[in-house]
C-alpha cells in the first residue's frame, strides 16, 4: 500500500468510529458490524444499526479494495485513455442513514481516495466524495446549515470550492428520468487531483470532520417531530425516488455491482421501506408540492 | 405506418381489452385507463389497478412508438453493426400483476414487435417478448401449470421453440450481484425474425394469447390463502428483489428511461410497497430457503 491508501484507511476507520459512536448515542440502538473480504481483493468493516428508535436504518462502510478494471471502468472512471496498468486500489467510507421521522432527512456521505497503477502517473490518483442531505419536508434552516458548515470547510481550502461542489452536487443527484435532484444537494467532487496529494487529502479531511457538525443539529430538531399517516406516506414514495437513484443513476452503485463489490454493503443505502404509486400528484400550494418545486429548481442556501 | 405496425397494433390492443377485462372481473375492482403522448413521436394507453381486492398493483401497458435512436442504442439493440437510418417504430403490450396475498405469484408479461428504418433491410425488423413468473413461495404446481401452457403455445410453432426461450428466460431475468434468478422463469425471446414476418407474428399471438390461461388458474388457487406477517415480510423482501431487477438489469427499463419514454408507465412495473433488510437471512429447511434454492438453481418444469 501506499502511504496514502494508509493515511486515507486510517483517517475513514477513525471517521467511521466517530459518527457511529454519536450516531448512536443519538439513537439509543448501537450499530452491529462485520467485516469481510473482497474475494477480488481486499474488504471492507460495515457497521448497520436498523431497527433503531431514529433510525429505520444507517449503514456506515469502510472499504479498502483493490482489484483489475475493465478496459471500458477505466475508461469510464477516467484519468486519461491510454491505460496499460489496469490495476487499482480503492479506501473509502460511505454512508447512508435514514430516520423513521418524515420530517427528519436522509443524509448520505461519502469520501474516497482512488489509485490506478502504483498511483505515480499524472491523473492516476484522486480524491472523492462529499454529502448530501435528502429530506422529504423542506426547513429551509435545516438546507442552510448543512451546507453553511460545508461551505466552511471549503472554503478553508479556497473560496472556488465550494460554489464547484456545490454545482456538481446539484447536477450528480439528478434523476434525469424525473427531471428533479435527489435532495437539496450539499457538496460532491470526484478526480480531485489538483493540487499536491497532501492538499487534496487535507481538504478531504475537512470534509469528512463535517459530517455530524453538518447532520446532528438537523436531526435533534427534527427526530421527534409529530408527523400525520398522509406525511408518512410521502416519505415512502420520497424513499423509493432515493432507490431509483442509487439503483439508475448512481455510478458508485454501479461501480460496485459491476466489480463484484459485495451485494449487501452497496446496497446497504437503500431504505428498508419503499412506495411506488402510479402518477402520485401531490396538491397545490402543500408542503409536499413545495419540496417538489425546490428538487425542481435547485436554490442558493448560502449568500 | 407498415402493415405489420398496424396488425400488431391491433392484436395487442385487443390482448389488453382481453386482459383487463378478465383480470378487473377476478380483482373487483376496474382498470383506470389513461392515454399519452410521448414528446419523441407516438403514445400509449396505460391500464392501471391499484390498491385492489386481490392486486396490490397491476398494470398493463401498450404503446406504439417512433423516434431516433443514439448509436450507441441501435448497436446495443443487435440487427447489425452498420446502422445509417436511425429512425424506428415500436408497438408492444407490457404488464406486470403484484398481488397483495403472498401466496401468489407476481406476473411479467411483454411482446413487441420492433422495425429500424422502413423494416426491409435484413435484421431490421424483429418480434419480442415473453412471460414469467415471480413467486415468494414456490407452488410446484404452479411452476408446472404455466410452464406447460407456454410450452404448448410454443410447440405449435416447432419443438426447438420452448427449451430455447424457456433457457433465454431463465438467462435473461437473472440478479447476477444476487446470483439468483427473478422468479421460476417461463419463455423470453428477442431480435425473432429467423421465419417470415407472419409466421413470426403468429407465434408472438400464440403467446400472448397464453397469458391469461397461464396465470388467471394460478391466481385462483392462491389469491385467498391464509397467510402469516412474517409471510408478508418475506414477500416485501422479495418486492425488493423485483424492483433490483427491473431497475439494475432489465433492458426494456433503461431503453425507455434512455429513449425518454414516459416514466410513470416504464415503472408502473414496480410494486407498490418493498423493503431491504441488510444481510437478511432465511432459516434452513424453511419454506423460504426452497423458494430461494430454486432461484439458484433454476428447474426444468416440464418433462
């Protein structure tokens, strides 16, 4: 391993420690975990916590892989055409939680380090990531925080980062297929390469140490909201939105199925429970249509 | 439009007539339609009954298309590598029934009849389709039953005709990250055109016209069984599986998501309601167990 595969795998193990033990607390259920091997290479430590009085579910990954791409991934995965060494290696942690409460949102995270080759290359070697908040009510104070404090961590790195992500965010969870965002979006990047790998891990970092400043103070204000049959409903049909994303459109998804990543841990961000009417309208002027209408026109949350 | 457009045009606004009516009068509960306009060129009539006595979900669809295809579409559809008109024309029926009782089975049925350009060129014209079935709990009767009465429509036309699109089904309807079949498979086949247009066309209604005595003496044995919660729980379980084959492997899915075909009737395919347990596991010797040993290890129904 490189020195940076190491770096990265121990700062996504100490993440991990960190969100699922004030995840948990925040829950009252603790996380279970398991660990297993890649029989490509490598494995990876899931910790799920389902069934919780917040959560119907959250699953927190790390992944440290390696394996041979296709000719057509790499291509796809880019970093340049012509790839005679095939071989990658991969650490990242992601996670996906999803609250009982319809006013509280699905958040996913996630932050990754890639190497093609022995990473020595120009444009072998990249960071990845960010986070995402998906609710299916709009507070618009809840959207402005989560990506205030992004913003912030950002912005220590350079003040164009933030606004890139955060249009990259927008454009990435897109259902094309619905013409609306996932959520209200937050930060993304990928192939970031652009400065020294020092820099790019530091402002990794950063991001990552975001993630419960950004998701915590949402979830104690929304987590014991009352909340009608009809509104619960709404989240169900918000939920199966999220399954067409990550099953049509999300590339890591795909990425994972496609390298015989395992089944379980990829597919943990699903939601345990979805909904699927035909042609669901939701009425004009409600709270439903008013989410509807900023998944369909994405806002500015920070000046 | 050309002559055959037109007859399949007909036969399967006529099997969809047939089909909703029978399936309406088992249920309860009618069938409300609605037509559409696809901005690209054609439309359809949407058949749909939701929230029924004995279906949770059914829907079944025809539409009579035209449009362009990209490249990359008209090569991945087969029918030859040299493609200069990119226009084509579609008609077909598609259905897919999710019963509320866990007993009984989810159905898939579909045949279309395709043409690029005017449909004389060699390979630019071809039938399609097929049907199958998706049980929680395996009937072996069942399996047998509907097996059987494709096998006759199918022996009408050649005894080569079944064991080969009995396999292509067992092929095509398979979860390769589950490494499991959909169901208990039935007949698929595609790009059919190796006899003359009305010799192809015959078979396509001989099947089609199977359907509903395929699956409605199904029905009547299982539609008002006594079932238990955790039942229930396994079926929304494989509810999740349904929606993980439509959405990751079926090719007519991302066709008419990639075609800008109309959402709401690409996934009026999907059930109402499923669900994902992480890591969910089945007991030994269960019933659930029998049903997934013969999704691994997919049977010859008919001797």
């Amino acid at each position: 391993m490189s020195e940076m595969l190491e770096q990265m795998s121990e700062y996504v193990h100490d993440l991990q420690d960190r969100i699922t033990t004030t995840i948990g607390e925040l829950d009252g259920v603790s996380f279970k975990e398991d660990s297993w091997e890649r029989p490509g290479g490598g494995g990876g430590r899931s910790r799920v916590l389902q069934d919780g009085n917040v959560f119907e579910k959250a699953g927190v990954g790390v992944s440290v892989v390696h394996g041979q791409l296709s000719p057509e991934a790499a291509i796809e995965m880019g970093g340049g055409q012509e790839i005679k060494d095939l071989s990658f290696k991969a650490v990242g942690l992601s996670l996906v939680m999803h609250p009982r409460n319809p006013m509280a949102p699905t958040v996913h995270c996630n932050y990754r380090y890639f190497e093609r080759g022995d990473g020595s290359e120009p444009g072998s070697w990249w960071f990845g990531g960010g986070a995402d908040l998906t609710p299916s009510y709009l507070f618009e104070e809840d959207a402005e925080h989560f990506h205030k404090v992004h913003k912030e961590a950002c912005d220590k790195h350079g003040e164009d980062l933030y606004p890139r992500f955060k249009k990259w965010c927008d454009e990435y969870f897109y259902l094309g297929h619905r013409q609306e965002a996932r959520g209200i979006g937050g930060i993304f990047f990928d192939n970031f390469n652009e400065r020294s790998p020092e820099e790019c891990f530091a402002f990794a970092k950063d991001c990552g140490d975001t993630f419960l400043p950004a998701y915590v103070p949402v979830m104690e204000r929304r987590k014991d909201m009352e909340f009608t049959e009809e509104e619960h409903l709404w989240q169900q049909i918000r939920r199966g939105r999220y399954v067409e994303f990550n099953l049509v459109w999300d590339r890591g998804t795909k990425f994972g199925l496609r390298t015989n990543g395992r089944t379980e841990s990829i597919l943990m961000s699903l939601p345990v429970t979805a909904r699927w009417e035909y042609c669901h309208e939701v009425e004009e002027g409600s709270r439903e249509a008013q989410m509807l209408d900023v998944l369909k026109h994405p806002r500015e949350w920070v000046k």
